[in-house]
C-alpha cells in the first residue's frame, strides 16, 4: 500500500483527499503546513507528496526546497488555486493541479506515480 502524505492548510480540503485516497486504497497522513510536513517526512517515510502551495509558516515552494536538500526520496505533486511558479518545475515537479481539484484526474496521476518506481 502506498504511503500519501496530504499538504494543505485548507482543513475541508485535507479531509476531502484523505477520505478519497483511502476510499482508493492509499495509506494517508495529513498536515496543516510545510512545517509540519517536513517533521513528518524526517521521521517517516513517504511514497508521494500532494502539498499546496500557499500555506502559512512554509509554502510548498519552501518545503520542495528542504525535501530536496534532504534528499527525501517522495514523489511530489502541487496544488495551487493560483498559477504555479517557474520555480517547482526547475525542482523538477512536473505533476501540477489548479483548485478546485478534480479529484479523478489526481487519482489518476497519482496511480501513474505510484507505479513508476
């Protein structure tokens, strides 16, 4: 079973893809900021990433930026209610999703990252 770790400061949001990505079969932990989440990816190990951008105490931006100079291993998707930033694709995430989600093309991108290892 793949381990999701959800990023999102956005409460009904977090609940929302917890239930639909266990409702699918993954493994999910919730965080309400950067911060937490990279607490979190210090002590346990995670297959995939979904963070929004925007979030207070550490951005996603923020927190790709410490993943990789943890080199955390954790495949990475974006979520953003506004344009995603030149930045992440020089980190090299390419996988990206405007609010409000469309949750079945997220699981489908989700299953694509999950069985490219």
């Amino acid at each position: 079973m793949k381990k999701v770790l959800i990023v999102d400061d956005d409460k009904q949001i977090r609940n929302f893809l917890n239930d639909i990505l266990k409702i699918s079969g993954y493994e999910v932990e919730c965080a309400s900021d950067g911060e937490e989440a990279f607490k979190l990816l210090q002590c346990k190990k995670f297959d995939l990433l979904i963070t929004d951008n925007k979030m207070p105490k550490m951005d996603g931006l923020e927190l790709i930026k410490n993943i990789k100079k943890k080199n955390i291993d954790i495949k990475i998707i974006v979520v953003s209610g506004e344009e995603i930033e030149k930045s992440f694709t020089e980190l090299g995430i390419l996988e990206f999703f405007r609010k409000p989600l469309k949750y079945k093309y997220l699981l489908k991108s989700l299953e694509r990252l999950a069985q490219s290892e």
